[in-house]
C-alpha cells in the first residue's frame, strides 16, 4: 500500500469513528435531536455565553429572583440555554418518573403522565391546560390518551416552535395548542378550562399561589387540577449542612427561585380557594427510584460532555455550551443525592377541585 492510500484509509477510518460517535453512537436517549442542532433556543449563537453568565448573576443577588417580576426572565434564559441539550439528551417529556420494572424509561414516562390526566377525569373533547408545557411530551402523551383539547403554555417562545413542530409531526396538532405566556398572568378568560395540569414547571414561581391563583381564574368551577410539584421532604433538616447543598445545587441547577417545603403545597392550594381533593409523594415507596435513570446516564454524559466540546470548538455548538453542559453534569449528581438521601422530590402530587360555589358567595 502506498502512502497516499494509507493516509486515504487512515482519514476515512477516522472519519467514520468521529461519525459514530457524535451521530450513531448518539445522546443518553434518542429522540430526534441531534448534537449537531444544539443551539442556545432563541438566543444567538454569540451571546450564549454571555447569557449562561448572566443566569448565573442571578445567584449572585438573590434578592432579585425573590421580586416576581424577574423570575419569568431568568426562566426563559434558563430554557433557551437547557431546550436542546434536555431534547438531546432527555427526550421531550422535561420531567422524572418513577422507573417501573420491566419498562423502558420512554413507557414509565408516559404512564406517569397519563396518570396525571386520569386524575383530572376529563372527557374526549373537553379543554385542558398544561401550565408550564415544555416542548409538549406531556401534552402530546395526554392529548392521544384522552382525546381532550390541551391548551400548553410556557414562558420561552423556542419552545413553542419546537413543542408546535413535534405536534404537527406527531398528527396531534388539532388536539394540541401551544401559547407562548407567562402561567402567572395567562391570555384566558374566567371559567374556560374543563381541567388543568402542571407537571415540574409550578416551581419555577417565584410564590406558589400566584400561579395557583390564576390556574384556579380560567377554571371552570367544579374542575380539577393536578400538579407535580418539586418540594424537600419530612427528611430535609436545615441545619444539616449537605442537605442544604444538595438543595442550593439544585436549585442553581434548575432556575428554581427558591425550593418548597412539602407542608407547604396543600396550603398554598387552599388558600386560593382550592379544595384539596388528594396530596401524594409519587416518590415514596413502593414507587421505585426516578433517580436511576440520571444515574444510569452517567457514561453518556461524559460522552456527551466530548461531543460538546469538540462541536463547540470546531464553532457548530454555540461558544457557552460547554459550560451550560458542565452545569447539567454537575445538577444531575445533586438532584441524585436530593432522591438517594431522600430530602427531596420532584413529584409531590396535590389534587385540586375549584367549588362549585366559592365559599364569599
Ligand atoms: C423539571 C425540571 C427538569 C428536570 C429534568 C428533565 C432535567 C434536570 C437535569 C437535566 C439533565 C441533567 C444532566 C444532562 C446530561 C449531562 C446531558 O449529557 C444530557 C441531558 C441531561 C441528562 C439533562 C436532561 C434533563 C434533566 C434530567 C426543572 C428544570 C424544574
Ligand atoms: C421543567 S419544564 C416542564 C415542562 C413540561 N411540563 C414537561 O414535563 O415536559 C418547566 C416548564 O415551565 C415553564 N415555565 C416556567 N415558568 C413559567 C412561567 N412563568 N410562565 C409560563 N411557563 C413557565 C418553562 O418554560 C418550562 O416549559
């Protein structure tokens, strides 16, 4: 073999381990992301950067993710900088499950969504609010189970255009409505929801019962709703310090404004004028761990981690993604150590109903 043929062979073996890497080999899961769309959302690719340090000022003033007025704002950044990598590398379902023996991650995922929708008891073709929607896995999963209309809402606009692209794809569009809003001051009128739901995107308030309060205005009386909320459990002890870390790790790591204790969820709810119909950690057992499945992850991640660096250093990922990935890694292990130590949980299920009648009448 001459030497030009060597150096052939050599750059065309290379070639296709670098695209069996980054392109067969693919993410944590598969889902029609690719790491070669990775994008900051709605940011341009040469400010992610300087947007990932700006979410991070966010921490260093505290005080200014307290004042509700900021806290949509921090979100959106939030969700231009995570959409693509959680889409990646997640699927488009953006929340836990309890992992189920003998199913795939994809089912569990599913069943934990349409357990939310049972509850609710809507009927095919009757209106349902997804507050806090993501790209619409949920939504999607909801709709075709129940037949109901769902309308989602969420904060950050690359996510309506991805959440509308994957309903006109999955043949779910004339089921599924997606507005781009914030869930604290919604563009529906009084009373015009059969139902509603929110599945891990209530914490991202900065206080529970301005979003409760304005779920609780577009429902229809009589109605339920059902939220998966993320709360530090009877386990959690503030003077214990590696429980406070592990919850600021958290809460760094997901554009949390501030974790809720569990006791104070139902309070909230009543408070608005809700009844409390049930209240559940879907988290304790029998449920098994939804942690294992970011444990599980772990390899990937590090595989992950090379292909973002070397997409982001041959320019195709947005300079910051690195450090947005880096960010992930590291929220993985503590929202690990929140499940393990039992502190927290990201499916505290409360069960609402709007009276018939609200008790000033
Ligand atoms: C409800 C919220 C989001 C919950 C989860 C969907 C996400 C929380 C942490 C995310 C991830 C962590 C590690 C990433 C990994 C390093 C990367 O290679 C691939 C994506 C991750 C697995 C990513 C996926 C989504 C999460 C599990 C919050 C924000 C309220
Ligand atoms: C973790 S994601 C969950 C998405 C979806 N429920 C799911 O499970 O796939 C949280 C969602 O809440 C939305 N959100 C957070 N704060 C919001 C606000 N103030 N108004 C509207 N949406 C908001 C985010 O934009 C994001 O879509």
């Amino acid at each position: 073999m001459d030497s030009v043929t060597l150096y052939c062979t050599a750059a065309l073996v290379a070639a296709g381990g670098i695209y069996w890497f980054v392109c067969v080999l693919g993410p944590a899961e598969r889902k029609g992301k690719r790491a070669l769309d990775l994008s900051g959302g709605s940011i341009s690719a040469e400010n992610v950067k300087d947007n990932y340090n700006q979410y991070w000022s966010f921490f260093r003033k505290p005080k200014e993710i307290e004042t509700a007025e900021k806290v949509p704002d921090f979100v959106d950044t939030f969700y231009n900088l995570v959409t693509d990598i959680y889409e990646w590398g997640w699927g488009q379902s953006f929340h836990f499950s309890p992992s189920i023996p003998g199913k795939s991650d994809k089912d569990a995922t599913r069943i934990h969504e349409e357990m939310a929708v049972d509850l609710i008891k809507v009927k095919p073709g009757q209106k349902i609010l997804d507050a806090g929607c993501g790209v619409g896995g949920p939504m999607r999963a909801i709709a075709a189970h129940s037949k109901a209309h769902v309308t989602g809402i969420t904060i950050n606009d690359y996510q309506v255009k991805r959440a509308k692209l994957h309903n006109k794809k999955a043949g779910l569009d004339h089921l599924c409505d997606v507005v781009c809003g914030n869930f604290l001051q919604m563009p529906f009128d009084d009373n015009s929801f059969d139902g509603a739901y929110s599945i891990e995107a209530t914490c991202h308030a900065p206080k529970l019962e301005e979003v409760y309060a304005e779920i609780y205005r577009v429902m229809k009386p009589g109605s339920l709703y059902v939220s998966y909320e993320w709360v530090t459990t009877d386990k959690y002890r503030d003077e214990d310090e590696e429980h406070r870390e592990v919850i600021q790790g958290i809460e760094r790591g997901d554009a949390l404004p501030g974790m809720r204790r569990y006791s104070d969820i139902a309070a909230a709810a009543r408070r608005v004028g809700f009844e409390v119909v049930q209240e559940k950690d879907l988290a304790k057992p029998p449920a098994k761990p939804w942690w294992n499945r970011l444990k599980m992850g772990r390899i990937a991640y590090w595989r992950n981690h090379v292909v973002v660096v070397v997409l982001s250093a041959v320019g195709i990922a947005p300079k910051g993604t690195v450090d947005v990935h880096e960010m992930l890694f590291k929220t993985a292990d503590y929202l690990s150590r929140g499940g393990e130590t039992g502190i927290f949980s990201p499916m505290h299920m409360i069960l609402c109903r709007k009276p018939e009648k609200a008790s000033s009448e």
